[in-house]
C-alpha cells in the first residue's frame, strides 16, 4: 500500500525514490514488523487473559511444564497480524507471489486457530481430531500447488527441482509437482509445531530460518547473483518475497520479546501452523525446495525423532529417546530448558549458514 502511495511522488520528491528498491522496503517491513509485534503484545496478552485462553498441559509431557498451565496461548495470532500487514503495506500488491505467500500463511493458520479453539473449549490437550486436521492441512497444500501450476500455465512459475550441489539435476516434476509442493508444505507445517515446546524455541529457530530465506529469496531472483552463483531464477517478481520474508523476521523477533523464557504468552498451533506454512511457501516460490530441508534442520530434527520413536516403539516395544520430540529428550537427560533452547537456536544457525554456502557448492 505505501509503495504504492510513496513510490509515484519520487519525481516531485526524490528521496522516495528507494522505495522502489527490494532491499529499502525489506528493512522497512522489518521495523514495522518488529514495532507492531511490540505495541500489541502486551494488549493481546492482556485481552488472552481476561478471556481466559490459557494452555492446557498434556499429562504425559514433563513434570516441569505442570507449571505453565494457564499461560496465554494463540499468540500465533500476533505473528499473522504483525507480519501479514508490513507485508502488505510494504509490498507490491500487484504482485501474485505475495497473495499466495500471505494467503497460504493465514489460511494454515486458521486451521491451527481452530485447533486451538477446540483446546481451550474442552479444557484439554486435544483439539482437532488428528486425521481432520492432516486433512486440512492437505487441502490447504493442494492449493497451493494448483497455484502454482496456474502460474506455470502463464510460464510464472516452473516445475523443475533443484537438487543442492548438483547444478545439472533438474528433473521437471510437471502435474506431480503438486503432489511435491503438499508433501513440502504438510511435512513443514508439522515439523514446526513439534518443535513448539519450549519457551521461545520454536520462534528462535523459526526467526533463523526465516533470515536465511529473506537472503534467499533476495539472491536467487537478482540476475547478477543468480548468474554468478549459477542458479535456477524463478521470474523476477518473486523478489517480493524477500519483503515477506523479512517481515516474518521482524513479527518473530517481537514476538520472542514476550515468548522468551519464561514465556508471558505461546503461540499455539495457530503460529506454529501458520509459520511452518510461510517456510513452505517461500521455498516453493523461489525455487528453493530442497534447500527446506538444511534451512530448516532443527525442524527436520524434531520431526524424525517423532518418527523414529513411534516406529521404534511399535516394531521392536522399546523407546529410542527418553521422550519425542528431541527438546524433550535433552530436558529428561538434565538439561535446563534455557540451555536446551540455546544450543538448538545455535544449530539452527549452522544450520542456516550452510544452506547459504549451498549457493556456491554447485
């Protein structure tokens, strides 16, 4: 919206003309971002309370977390609004890739909302019966992938699959492209939310990832890096993402401010839902899909422990971890949940740094 009111006075108003950069309007979503985050937590920390919307603690996670019971949760909703409306403001709204970006986003995090809501009605842990909400989830991914092959229809958009490290791998998926883009965005939507267990974890690594594609998304749709770095540039409006991306930084980083620990407010599946949703998105949009996968280690860390425990317990009776996901099994061995959210925060980054090196290992 303001690049649209500020951009047209840079002939009578010259300084307005970095608005018309990528880079300008990323950090200026980023601000706004963070500010919002900032002036409406304490209100809807406030508004969760007298409404009474507290967690519910599952019986059968760690006896230390009896005490968070009662904490405000649904801060996700913080998050959608303080990073949807930069986004917008900021952005081109001409521009497609931002409307599936934000679209994608709001609506994985309704189905969370509802989850939640269910939570809070029946004073329980369990929310949408799990095979409705894989359901949702799944339609909601199906969507997005018709969109893009929509786009690929107008030739906005490819089907073709980049491998990290391999430059010449490029398999053209066509119609089972959509089959992929569901199989990426439910496994990343999931993956956050077993992450969300500990005080600021989720977020941190969530904000670190985010950071990676916000340079991500910025390189591989700028010709000059693209052509030096030898990668598959999707169309050049996709760096619009890159303003959506850093607004999910700065919505992150504002929400940590009260999601640290101990946290004064959780984001619910709400956030998590709608979070794994954006990491999905964006990797889909610029080309990046595989790449998900380091981005985002810690979330695909979490994931496989969950999968390696129940696979374990139901094939041979006994448990690999001392509990699923991993935060649970470095609390359970003695480490402190600060200590635990700190040295996964400091993977994450690892993590994120390798992806970056990635661009060039081709």
């Amino acid at each position: 919206m303001l690049y649209h009111l500020l951009y047209p006075l840079h002939t009578s108003v010259p300084v307005l003309n970095v608005t018309r950069y990528i880079t300008f309007r990323t950090a200026a979503a980023s601000v706004t971002a963070l500010a919002v985050s900032l002036v409406l937590g304490p209100w809807l920390i406030r508004t969760l309370r007298e409404f009474q919307i507290g967690q519910v603690i599952r019986q059968e996670g760690p006896q230390t977390h009896r005490a968070k019971a009662g904490t405000p949760t649904m801060g996700g909703l913080l998050i959608l609004a303080a990073s949807a409306g930069p986004t917008l403001l900021w952005a081109d709204l001409t521009n497609v890739y931002i409307w599936i970006a934000v679209a994608a986003t709001t609506t994985f995090g309704a189905v969370g909302f509802v989850d939640d809501y269910l939570k809070i009605v029946r004073r329980t842990h369990h929310g949408l019966r799990p095979r409705y909400k894989m359901a949702w989830l799944i339609v909601i991914a199906i969507g997005v992938g018709l969109s893009l092959m929509w786009l690929h229809t107008f030739d906005l958009y490819g089907t073709r699959l980049i491998f990290p490290f391999f430059k010449r791998t490029i398999p053209d998926l066509s119609w089972g492209y959509v089959l992929f883009a569901v199989v990426v965005l439910v496994g990343a939507t999931n993956a956050v939310n077993l992450t969300d267990g500990l005080d600021g974890l989720a977020i941190s690594v969530f904000a670190v990832a985010a950071a990676a594609f916000t340079a991500l998304a910025y390189v591989s749709t700028h010709r000059v890096f693209a052509e030096y770095l030898q990668l598959v540039r999707p169309t050049p409006a996709a760096a619009e993402l890159t303003i959506f991306c850093g607004s999910l930084v700065g919505a992150s980083l504002g929400f940590l401010w009260y999601n640290s620990y101990p946290a004064d407010i959780f984001m619910g599946d709400v956030g998590s839902l709608a979070l794994g949703g954006a990491l999905g998105t964006v990797a889909l949009l610029i080309k990046q899909e595989l790449l998900l996968v380091i981005v985002g280690g810690v979330f695909v860390l979490e994931a496989l422990s969950v999968i390696i425990q129940v696979a374990s317990f139901k094939l041979t009776g006994q448990r690999v971890f001392k509990m699923a996901p991993l935060h649970h099994h470095f609390e359970l061995i003695g480490w402190s949940e600060p200590k635990v959210i700190t040295r996964f925060v400091i993977v994450a980054i690892i993590f994120a740094l390798f992806s970056l090196t990635t661009l060039k290992l081709r």
